[in-house]
C-alpha cells in the first residue's frame, strides 16, 4: 500500500507543477485539471499493475487471460475528451492547443508514474515544462523573423462611397498580398472584409496607415484604426 500511495503522490506533484505553469499563464485548464489528470491517471495505472493480482493464480490455472494493459490505453482516449473541451475557435484562430497537449502529456506522466516509473515520469515533466516556458522566446524570435505576417482587416466606408478606389489599394500594397476580399453591408454602409499577407519581416502597418487616409474609409479594424 505503501508504493502506491507513493506513486500517487509523485504524481500528483508532477501534475501540479505543470498546472502551476498553466495557471501563471492565465490558461482555462490550471493547478488543479492538471493535478486532477495525473492524479487519475496514475490511479489508473496502478490499477493495471497491481489491481489484478488476486487473479494471477486463476489466470495461471486457465486459458482465459486477461490484457491488464488496456487499463493503460483508456487513460490515452478517454484524455483526448477532455483536451477537446479546452480547445476552442475565436475567428480564424484556434486556441488552448498548447494547453490540451499539456493534459494529455500529464495524462501521460501520471500513467507512467502510476506504473512505478517516476523516474521517467519526473524527465518528462522537465521537458514539457522546458516547451511551456523556455521556449518561449524562441518561439517569439520565430513568430517576429521568420514567420509570415496575416492580417484580416474590417474596411467600413462611409455612405455611398464607391469600393473601388479602396479594393485598388488594397490590392496593389507594395510587398503584400490580398489572400482573399468579401464585400458585406453594414448599417447602409459598405464593409470590405480582405485577408492580407506579407512576407517575413515586412510590416503590414505603413500600408494601412495610408489606407485609413482615403476619404472614402469610414473606419478600419484589424490595424491602424481611425
């Protein structure tokens, strides 16, 4: 009893410090939906280690067996419902990936800590922390230098204005490409909805200053606002 409880607790520390980092990140799932997957999980798993033993002596007399280890593999799907209630779409952008990965890498842990190898356990929850924190600025220095820069701006023109002037600009933007434009109504007002794309290390701002300047913009969302 003693190695279990132990291996529950290991758990559970490793859990929290992984929700802790989430919760100091201001994430929907923290210190406690962490704590709570790796405690669970490593319940789980010493379930399939140890919680049939008592059936080793009629398993030996027959030829019926039992997979213990499909305990373990229920842990691996029955997780993926939860990172799938973290997730969710705002517009064209999907958010809490990286928290949803994070529960199940904890599922992940817990498991094997549960199994009797914390070890194992503890180096995963260094890794992953090491991809939650540190490799932040890598990943800051990759989205500023070295990724493309898409922009979706709201261009609503003031009443009876005539698009064209406006889709011609927006269209010839020096080193920036116009992925897609949709014309809509607006309270009696145009509004032109377009996806924009620049190249690395190009800055969509300069251009959508000048587009702010025309008379017939009313306001501009996305950018350089009126």
């Amino acid at each position: 009893m003693d190695v279990v409880i132990e291996r529950l607790v290991v758990a559970a520390l490793l859990g929290a410090i992984v929700g802790a980092e989430r919760e100091a990140a201001d994430q929907p799932a923290g210190l406690r939906t962490h704590l709570t997957v790796a405690l669970g999980a490593a319940l789980f798993g010493v379930v399939s280690t140890v919680g049939f033993t008592e059936f080793d002596g009629p398993r030996a007399d027959s030829l019926l067996q039992a997979d213990v280890t499909r305990v373990a593999s229920q842990v691996a799907v029955g997780i993926g419902f939860i990172g799938a209630g973290v997730i969710f779409r705002q517009g064209d952008t999907v958010r809490n990936l990286t928290t949803a990965a994070s529960l199940w890498v904890t599922a992940a842990i817990g498991l094997t800590a549960g199994v009797g190898n914390p070890g194992a356990a503890a180096f995963c929850t260094l890794v992953l922390l090491a991809a939650l924190v540190i490799f932040r600025w890598p990943r800051s220095l990759i989205r500023t230098y070295l990724r493309t820069v898409r922009e979706r701006v709201e261009v609503t023109l003031n009443e009876g204005s005539d698009p064209a002037g406006v889709i011609a600009m927006l269209k010839d933007f020096e080193d920036v490409t116009l992925d897609r434009l949709a014309v809509r109504k607006l309270d009696g007002c145009l509004q032109l909805v377009a996806d924009l794309r620049a190249e690395r290390g190009q800055d969509l701002e300069p251009a959508l200053a000048k587009l702010v300047l025309l008379p017939e913009v009313h306001s501009l969302q996305g950018g350089v606002g009126t």
